[in-house]
C-alpha cells in the first residue's frame, strides 16, 4: 500500500512564493548588468534559455522519456509554434531594457491577462466578466500614462517609447506562449514541456542572435555569472515555484503574487540604477498593476 502524500506546512507554499517572486525580481537586473557588460540583448536572452534548458535536460529524459518519444507531429508543432512565441517574449522585452526604465518595462510586459482576455473573446468568444472589462480599461488608461510620461521625460539618447513598445510586443507574445502551452502541457510533464518550450526558444533565439551578429562567447566573468544567474534564478528558481505553489495556493493569489515582480524589480532598479519615478509614471505603474489585477481576476472567475 503506498504512503499518503504528505501535505506540507500551511506557511511553506507563501515562502516558496516570495523566493520565487524575488528570484523573478532580479530578472531585469540581471539583464541589465549584462548589457551593461556589453552582452548584446539577444544573446542574454539566448544565454538565459538555453543554459535552463541544459539544466533541466536530464530531469525532462529520466522522468518524461516515454511522453518525448511519444509526441506526434501535431505536438511538435505547437512546440515550435510555442517556442517561437517564448522567443519573442524574452527578445523583445529584454531589448526594451536598453531603451526604457526597468518600471516601465516590467509593468508593461505583465499585462499578458489583459491580452488572454482578449484573446479568448476574439478567438472564443467567451464573454469578459465586469472585472475583465474593467481591468482592461484600468491597464489601458495606466499604460497611456506611462507612454506619455516616457515621452515628456526622454533624455538625449533614450527611446523610451520605443522600449516601452518592445515590451509590449513581449508581453503579446507571451500571451500566444500561453495560449499554446497550455494545450501542449496537458499531455506532458512538467519537466519535459519547459524543456520542449525552453530549448525551442533557445534555438530560435541562437538563429536570431546569429543574423544579427551577437558573441554568445568571450564575455566577462561578471556577465557569465549574471547569464547563470538568470537561468537558475528568474528562470528555473521563479517559475518552478510559482507551478509547485499552485498545488495549495489559489490560482488568484499566485496572480496577486505576480503583480509583485514589477515592484520588485523597479525598487531594485532605483537602489541599484538610481531610477526613480516620474509623477505620471508612477500613477500609470499603479493604474496599471491594479488593472492587471482585475483583469486575472476576472479571467479566472468567468
């Protein structure tokens, strides 16, 4: 007779959940330090999959070797498809980092409920809820803020719009990597679709870095130390503890909970980068995480 799984101690799911928001915090910090290293924005993004993806290799073929040799091509093209997308994502955010605060970044690519939301309603014609609706109108209102104070607070040099606008596009593709990969996850393991969605998009990533003339090598000690960082961190660390929470935690708290990475990650920006708050921004930043709220919210109770 097998044992019981054992439940764990009431308080163990919300320390998990803080270790993996901090660990997701220090995402755009890390990214930071790298291009500061002179690491070209795609290659950290191609460094930050690709290492996870290695990491996980041997976890994903002991424990999912069957399902693996198993997918069929329909799956392996949603594979690609969700790879592709997961590209998309950390490419285009991570690049808006050269050209926008880390606030304005981080808020702007979490709106990924609005745009699933959306989605479903064009796509599925599945009717938003009022707290759908009205995050929507909250996050677009808190993200016309931000633009406009980006644009009236550009310093020679900077592109904030246009950083702003890359991390938009990030968190649209991070919508349809969702949308994707929640159908191809429900026929295989945890293990083995991050290492499916993680080593695509690495490759993807790696062709990407290739055409437009990145080093994936000869870099400095530091920014080696801040590529790992950001695989075992934000990427493996962070994830991976928000899916284990969803075991005992609602499905809405871990939402609340993700609202906190980009306080996170713009407090950590203004000790370590000195970025501070333009008054507009900062009421955009609000309107938009309460948006975001709502809108995940709402997802999840229509």
């Amino acid at each position: 007779m097998s044992a019981a799984p054992t439940t764990p101690p009431r308080w163990l799911p919300y320390l998990v959940l803080g270790l993996g928001l901090t660990a997701l915090s220090f995402g755009a910090i890390f990214a930071r330090i790298a291009q500061a290293e002179g690491v070209d924005s795609l290659v950290v993004a191609t460094w930050r999959l690709g290492l996870a993806a290695l990491i996980v290799t041997p976890i994903a073929l002991l424990q999912s070797r069957r399902d693996l040799a198993a997918l069929n091509g329909r799956q392996l093209l949603m594979a690609l498809t969700a790879g592709l997308f997961l590209a998309g994502h950390f490419g285009t955010w991570i690049t808006s980092l050269e050209y926008t605060s880390v606030a304005s970044s981080t808020a702007l690519v979490t709106t990924n409920p609005l745009w699933i939301g959306l989605a479903s309603y064009v796509l599925f014609r599945e009717t938003p809820t009022r707290l759908m609706l009205g995050g929507i109108v909250l996050s677009f209102g808190g993200s016309l803020l931000i633009f406009w104070s980006d644009s009236q607070t550009a310093s020679a040099g900077s592109d904030p719009l246009f950083g702003n606008l890359l991390a938009l596009i990030g968190a649209w593709c991070f919508s349809a990597y969702l949308l994707i990969g929640r159908k191809l996850r429900a026929g295989l393991g945890l293990a083995a679709y991050i290492w499916l969605a993680y080593g695509v998009a690495a490759l993807f990533l790696l062709a990407a870095s290739g055409i437009g003339g990145g080093a994936l090598t000869g870099h400095s000690l530091a920014a080696w130390a801040v590529l790992a960082g950001m695989a075992l961190g934000p990427q493996l660390l962070g994830h991976t503890a928000y899916n284990w929470s969803l075991r005992y935690v609602s499905a809405t708290f871990v939402a609340v909970v993700t609202l906190g990475e980009p306080v996170g990650s713009a407090a950590m920006a203004w000790i370590i980068f000195g970025e501070g708050f333009a008054p507009l921004q900062l009421a955009g930043f609000v309107l938009l995480l309460v948006g975001i709220y709502l809108a995940a919210r709402g997802e999840r109770s229509g």
